[in-house]
C-alpha cells in the first residue's frame, strides 16, 4: 500500500498550499521508501516531480516552483504522481492497491493501440480512465474493467482533485479540514500537525471531487461486497491513525492484552516483556499493561523493557517488494540492547508472522545474545496463512503458516513458545463486524471474483 495525499485551498489559503502539501505527503513515508513524488495545479497547468528515495531529503530543496492551489503527493514503490496528457486535458495520477487483471488489460490496451511505457497499474488505470466522455464517465468505465482494490487521486489542469474509493473498500482514504482547505489521504495521522480536523472516511465506491478547498461527493461506483483491510489497524497504518473512527493504536493495545489474559489463563509468565520495534511496541504495551491491571500478588509483575532497538535511519523492512531488499534491512534495521538478562524469560510481542525468516536470522540471535534462557513469541494477528491479493507486499510460497505447523515454526525459528490471537480476538479489538472486515489472508488461498 502507497502512501496518497491530496491538497485543495482557495485562493485565501494560497500562501499556506505549498508547506501543506509537503508535510501532509511526508507523514505518509511509513507507507513507501522507494520513491515520491508532487503534482500541482494553479488551474492553468500540472507541474510535477518525482524523485527516487525518501521524501523529506529529495524534496526539502526541490519544491519551488510548485505553487497552485490543488495537488497530489506520493510515497511507495512506484515513480508516481504519473502524467498524462489525454483528450480530458493533462492529468496527474496516483494510485495504491493491486489490481489482478492488470496482464489482461495491459495486453488489451496494446491491441487497441495504446502505447504503454511502464505496463503496471497506475498507467493502465491512467489510460482506462482517458477513455471515457469526461473523468466521471472515465473512473466508471474503469471500474467495470478493473479486478482488484484500489484507491485513485486524480488531479486536472482545472486545478480539481478527484479521490476515489473501490467499492469493495479494502483501501481507505480519509479527509481532513481546516478553514479554506481541505485534503485526502491514505491515513489520517497526519492531520493534527496540519491543524487539520478528521472529517470523514470515504465510503466504498464513492467518487469525491475537492475544489477551491471544498469537497464534494459525487457518484458512486456500483457496490460490491465491502471489506476493509483488518492489517491497516494492526501493523500497516501509523499507530495514531484513525479509520471509521476507530484509533490503530487502542487496537493494538487491546490484541497485546487478549495474548496476555491467555497466557495467564494457561498458566504461563514471564520476567520480561519486550516489543519487536516498532511494529511490536503497542501490542508489548498493551500486554504488559493488561497484567498490571490484573496483577497477581503471588507473582512478580514481569519488567516492561525495550531490549531490541531500531536504528531510526534504517528504513521500513516490510515495505520493498523485493525480498533481497527486505532481509538487507532488517539485517541492519535491529540494534541490540547492550544489557544483560542473563538466566530470565522473555516474551517478545508482535504484529504478525509473516515469511519468520527475519525472527530466525536476527532477532532471536540478538535476543539470546542479550542472555534470555527463554523466548517466547506473542502475535497479535492471527495465523497469516496466504498472500493478499488485494495488495503487493506478501506473494505466493512465502507465508511461513502455509508451509509448517505451529511446532515446527518453533523449532524453526529456535524459539520456546508461539502464540497467536484468534480471529474473535482481532475482531472484538477492532470493534467492527465481522463482515465487515477483510481477513482473507487467514484462510486458505481461493479464487476471487471482484
């Protein structure tokens, strides 16, 4: 998933576009390291930039030039916003999701004489979308053609901003307000530092146009079967994120406290609580802090420490597709405490288990370098047992849960114990319905008819 966020003023706010736009993409960086970018309209023309790395270092002495009074920004795997310049005028695309058809239309699309440089999903929607009678017609012709989730900001030469939410819903885009602007984006943990209100979550399926620092909603896509992605709470999103209204951080501190209220329930304690940083670090919280509310006299309360420390340069791990990339940085990402634990029992809180190769090389060593007679894993979400096929990040023959059982991921990863939360667990710590909720990468592998 891509970090996306888009900014509309009116002509009062004007002075404050630029400084906006550029903080707003930035609070999105957790979402893609790769690459990033800005779009801007001053309802005459689009001027754009990319630039491959992170995007407080490429564009801190690159955004002059930018001014206008709507525009997009980009953070993720892919060279984007993305230009096109179409009989609907010159547009500015940025795009998060997976669409699974993508061959198929890119093929279709070649065969009909379109000449497509890059063949991946932002320019096949680019041109799908150009194909209608106006944008509105475009996005709606584009949906029909489309397998998959997404979510899609489109910004004209008119200076207008159109966001729109695929009608399953997996993505999010969320908005923001103060007086005379107005922006969306993937998460809204960015919101306070923009002196911004939390608006409203888009809906599935509905196509919203931002213009002169207002928003409007306007059609909406045919419905499907509307599911939110349940990661975006549990690792995905920044931990002050809000989505339906509901905070990433309380959820992961209620998913620590289930693992712990069952470890207690079977008799198991620890000496030492610690987190996986940073994805571990409310769920360790919350674990810890469900034990010293129902602290057992007749035991010591375990210590709360953090023992594996990551170098805050390193960069996100679990963000690049590549898996050579992945493992690099965790190689280097995870710095352990120079303390000693020597002879005590640790239990190491998580998100999730995903591929386990990154537990086995490097932090188990370092937690037993620390001194720990006994690791013992907690996973906050439960057992991953295939890849998503609404996003990019997992794939095929990866998910270590796919491939050995509970017992044998133990031996592998040279640990004491794993545990997992049970999909009620996940479901009553979000507080959504089950229905709701889109978990399909804890059951097996089936195909999917968008």
């Amino acid at each position: 998933m891509a970090g996306l966020f888009g900014l509309s003023v009116n002509q009062n706010r004007q002075k404050d576009f630029l400084e906006t736009l550029f903080l707003g993409t930035f609070y999105l960086q957790h979402l893609g390291e790769e690459y990033c970018g800005l779009a801007t309209s001053d309802e005459v023309q689009i001027r754009i930039r990319t630039h491959r790395g992170l995007f407080w270092p490429s564009f801190s002495q690159d955004i002059d030039g930018l001014e206008g009074i709507a525009g997009i920004g980009y953070c993720g795997h892919a060279r984007e916003p993305l230009l096109i310049n179409s009989r609907l005028g010159r547009l500015a695309f940025c795009f998060s999701g997976n669409i699974q058809n993508l061959g198929e239309l890119v093929g279709k699309l070649k065969r009909q004489g379109h000449f497509l440089e890059r063949e991946d999903d932002v320019e096949a929607i680019a041109h799908l979308v150009c194909q209608g009678e106006n944008l509105v017609n475009g996005i709606e012709k584009m949906n029909q053609r489309v397998k998959g989730a997404f979510v899609l900001l489109i910004l004209t030469d008119k200076g207008e901003i159109y966001a729109i939410r695929s009608p399953d819903g997996h993505w999010p885009l969320v908005f923001g307000e103060r007086d005379g602007m107005v922006a969306v984006a993937s998460e809204s943990n960015g919101f306070d530092n923009l002196k911004m209100n939390y608006f409203f979550d888009l809906k599935p399926g509905e196509i919203a146009l931002l213009k002169n620092g207002e928003v409007r909603i306007g059609k909406f896509l045919p419905k499907k079967r509307e599911q939110i992605c349940s990661f975006l709470w549990v690792y995905t999103a920044f931990p002050n994120a809000v989505f339906e209204g509901i905070p990433a951080s309380i959820v992961r501190k209620r998913l620590g406290a289930a693992l712990a209220q069952a470890d207690c329930k079977s008799g198991f304690w620890a000496d030492v609580v610690t987190p996986i940083p940073e994805s571990g670090r409310y769920h360790a919280i919350g674990y810890h802090q469900w034990l010293c509310n129902t602290h057992n006299k007749d035991k010591p309360l375990p210590i709360y420490d953090e023992l594996l420390l990551k170098y805050p340069f390193a960069g996100r791990s679990f963000t690049p597709l590549n898996q050579e990339e992945r493992a690099k940085k965790a190689q280097i990402k995870i710095l352990k405490s120079s303390e000693s634990y020597a002879g005590f029992k640790v239990v190491v809180c998580d998100d999730s288990l995903v591929r386990g190769v990154q537990i086995r090389s490097e932090i188990v060593p370092k937690l037993k370098a620390i001194g720990f007679k006994e690791i013992h894993f907690r996973m906050s979400y439960p057992e991953i047992v295939s890849h998503c096929p609404w996003g990019k990040t997992t794939k095929k023959g990866e998910v270590i849960a796919d491939q050995m059982s509970i017992e044998k991921r133990v031996r592998f990863l040279q640990i004491n114990s794993l545990r997992y939360n049970q999909i009620t667990d996940l479901v009553e710590a979000i507080g959504l319905s089950l229905t709701k909720l889109c978990l399909d990468c804890l059951f097996p592998r089936r195909e999917h008819h968008s």
